[in-house]
C-alpha cells in the first residue's frame, strides 16, 4: 500500500499547501519525536537542519513546536548539507534528524527527510508507522508541561561536519595547485564546501554562494550542468563541482568541459577502490543506471545489482547484500566506507583524491561509453495511470519492440505529479519511437478522464 505521506526520498510538495504547511509540521514534529524517544537514552533529542528556502523560517519553527511538545530536547544547526545532519545525528548521539528541505526542486516547494539515530534514512515500515502517529488525536501524544523539551541553536553545525569529513582523509591531503569550479545552487552547502576546499589548499571559483530564500536550485547546481560547463573553460579550471540544494547530489564537469554524471563517477571509484581493495560486495545501482556502467563493472568483474530509484533503496541494498558504494545516475552516491545517504561533498573529496599528482579528470573520469539515454517526464493529474490497460499495452508493445536492443523504464516520480520515462538504446530511432509509443497512452487515457 502506498505512503499517505511520505514518498521516494521524505515527505515533499508546494509551500502553503496541502501537507506542506505549518500545521501539519507541527503534527509530523509530534509524531516522529514519539516514535523516536525512550530509546534508553537519558535525554531525548532530535536535531534539525535545513536548506536556504524561505519557508525554512516557517516549517522550522512548526516542526520543533511539535517535538517539544512531545517531550524532546531540540538543537537547530541552520543551513546545512543533508549528509552532515545525518552525520551529527550519529556522532551527537541523538535520538533522530530531522533536514527541511525539498532537494533539488524549485524555491516553492518545500519537505523533510528522517534520519534515525544510526544517520539512516527510515525503512517503509518505519515511515508507516510514523504516519499512523499523525493521524492520531494530538491530545494522545502532548506531554506534561514539566516534560516539555528545551531548545538550543548550534552555531558551529558546519564545522563539525567539514572535520568529520576531513578525518577520513590523510592529514596530507593537499588541493594545492587545483583550481575548482564550484556551484553550490544557493544552497545547504554555500558555507561547508566552499570553506573546506579552500582549507584544503585548492583555488575555488564559488558560484551559487549567495542564497536570498528564493534562487535555491534557480538556473543552478546539479540542475543546470552548464553554468560550471561555461565557468571551468572561462576560469580554465581542473574540475567544475555541482550540487544541489541540499546537497546529497553531485554531477561534475572536465578541464575540457565535458559533463560527468553520478554513474560515471560510480565507476571511477569502483575501478580505483577495487584496485586499492577498499571495494567491498561490489556496487548497487539503480532502473535508472545506464546500461553502459553495467557493461563496464561486469567487464572489470564488479558484481552489480539494481534497486528501485531513490538513495534510500540504494542504502538498503548496500545492507542487505554488504555492498559498500552505491548511488544513482542523478549524482546521489553513496560512499558506505563513511558515510549512510548521499554527499556531494564527501564524493567530490574522493573524486579529487584520486586527482592527485598531475592526473587530468578527462582521463580519469570518463570510464565508459553509456548507452543513448532519454528521459520524458509527463505531468500527469493521476501517477496511477500507469496501471492503465492501455498504457500497459503500450509499454508491453514498446517492450518487445527493445528486445535485446536496450531498455525502456516507466515509473511514477515519488517527489512530482509526473510519470518518468527512460529508453537507452544505441539505436536512437529506436528510443523516440519507444517513448512516443508511451507517450501517446498516457495523453489518450488523460483526455478520456
């Protein structure tokens, strides 16, 4: 049965709408501090961090409303990468986290990702009984006025997060003579990256660094690969980095302009942590990982596996069969030797690592040839049309119409009212044709409703 609340990767929609309002943090607050207290600790506490949007300053203060009239102990970091909350919620020991943010969508949207108090995002069955909790009578969880939590800002939320990443590194790590190109999309990450690769040594152009409430992820960051395109050949840089919003996502450029995707980055790290036998169980991908990578890990005898889109699956794979890297073509990666969800910043530190020693990223990033890939998204009234009669006649007719000649993929968009369709294939008549096929069923069964 599908979540009331909680979709791919959190709880996300329109600022002022719907779920996504002040009263309905205030319930999701309440909530997810009862199901996270009494875990034998002797002060219960739940921290939360947010990106740059301007309804921070309004779900913020809802959501901790909720937990403290719940009984829990707050700290509040400000803005700060969706990894390093996860991060802090292991080394604090806190109870849960709580990051307001709605990732790489648009400013108006807004949402929150749960972490429990192993830095995990929540299973299903958590998130279910979370929602249950919601829905109840409010009176059932408010807790006696001498239990009420206390709430705390923490100033330095940043840089504890730049020194936990630091320390998975040698002492020596150096950027010196590196010149990076860096789009922080007016987000989480506008202090943190910037800060730590200078420290590091590196000479950083910083675009997207000044956030106004309303510029995060606009015509920037992972979103817009061709501004730190245009900005590493202007600068004559090394590397472009892009994240974005909240920074669990990371897609990169050359020193010659060419755009590097997460499954490229995946197989760079996979071929160097095998050779340096860091590599454990091999990699999990995604349905959405281009068959060129699958080629290529099976080729340099990597086992891969494939689980459905979002990093949270991705994360629960890695468990399940004691995988140790994993990620999405999107640029969610997830580098389980440190860290449990996606970070652009933690994988950007790997990927200049193995930079060193006058090594060029169109040499070292560019590991195989993908597939011809396309992707259509379809805004839709009804995700569920998928389940039609004629939209599954059209994706069986697009189907055997790929046998052995590539793949086609159609999904429901966990964050947006959109069906997604991908079709790769190194024939690209083939692709358009495939899609077109989809497409049309989806308009035809849209008109008749």
């Amino acid at each position: 049965m599908r979540n009331k609340y909680f979709g791919t990767d959190g709880i996300r929609g329109t600022v002022n709408q719907g779920i996504i309002t002040g009263e309905k943090f205030f319930k999701f607050g309440l909530a997810s501090g009862n199901y996270f207290k009494n875990q034998k600790k002797t002060k219960q506490i739940a921290i939360i961090a947010k990106d740059t949007r301007l309804s921070g300053y309004t779900l913020e203060p809802a959501l901790v409303s909720g937990l403290v009239s719940g009984g829990m102990h707050v700290f509040t970091l400000g803005p700060l990468p969706t990894n390093g909350l996860a991060m802090l919620t292991k080394s604090m020991r806190a109870n849960m986290g709580i990051m307001i943010t709605a990732s790489h969508n648009p400013y108006y949207d807004n949402g929150l990702k749960l972490f429990g108090p192993d830095g995990m995002k929540l299973s299903d069955k958590i998130e279910k009984k979370i929602e249950k909790l919601i829905d109840q009578k409010i009176n059932k969880q408010l807790t006696s006025p001498k239990l009420l939590g206390r709430v705390k800002r923490l100033e330095d939320g940043n840089e504890r997060y730049i020194q936990i990443l630091k320390k998975n590194f040698p002492q020596s790590y150096s950027l010196k003579g590196t010149k990076i190109v860096l789009d922080c999309a007016n987000g989480a990450s506008y202090k943190a990256a910037p800060n730590l690769l200078k420290k590091l040594g590196a000479k950083v152009i910083s675009l997207s660094i000044k956030p106004n409430g309303l510029n995060i992820n606009d015509k920037c960051g992972s979103m817009y690969p061709s501004k730190i395109k245009k900005a590493v050949k202007k600068y004559k840089a090394n590397i472009g980095i892009s994240f974005d919003g909240d920074a669990d996502r990371i897609i990169m450029c050359d020193e010659k302009g060419k755009i590097i995707d997460g499954d490229q980055i995946i197989a760079m790290i996979a071929k160097r942590w095998k050779t340096k036998e860091i590599l454990k169980g091999g990699v999990i991908g995604t349905l959405m990982s281009n068959l060129g990578l699958e080629n290529f890990l099976k080729k340099e005898k990597i086992n891969f596996r494939r689980a459905k889109v979002g990093d949270r699956y991705v994360k629960e794979k890695m468990k399940k069969f004691h995988y140790n890297l994993g990620g999405e073509q999107s640029g969610h990666i997830i580098l389980g030797k440190f860290a449990t969800t996606g970070d652009g910043l933690l994988v950007a530190l790997e990927v200049l690592f193995s930079l060193r020693k006058g090594k060029k990223a169109s040499e070292t990033l560019n590991v195989f040839k993908p597939f011809p890939q396309k992707l259509e998204n379809i805004i839709v009234k009804n995700k569920d049309i998928i389940n039609h009669k004629i939209c599954i006649k059209a994706v069986k007719k697009a189907n055997s119409l790929m046998k052995n000649k590539g793949r086609i993929l159609v999904r429901k968009s966990g964050t947006e009212p959109k069906i997604r369709i991908m079709a790769e294939s190194n024939n690209k008549n083939l692709i358009t044709k495939c899609i077109s096929i989809v497409k049309k069923s989806i308009k035809q069964i849209e008109t008749k409703n």
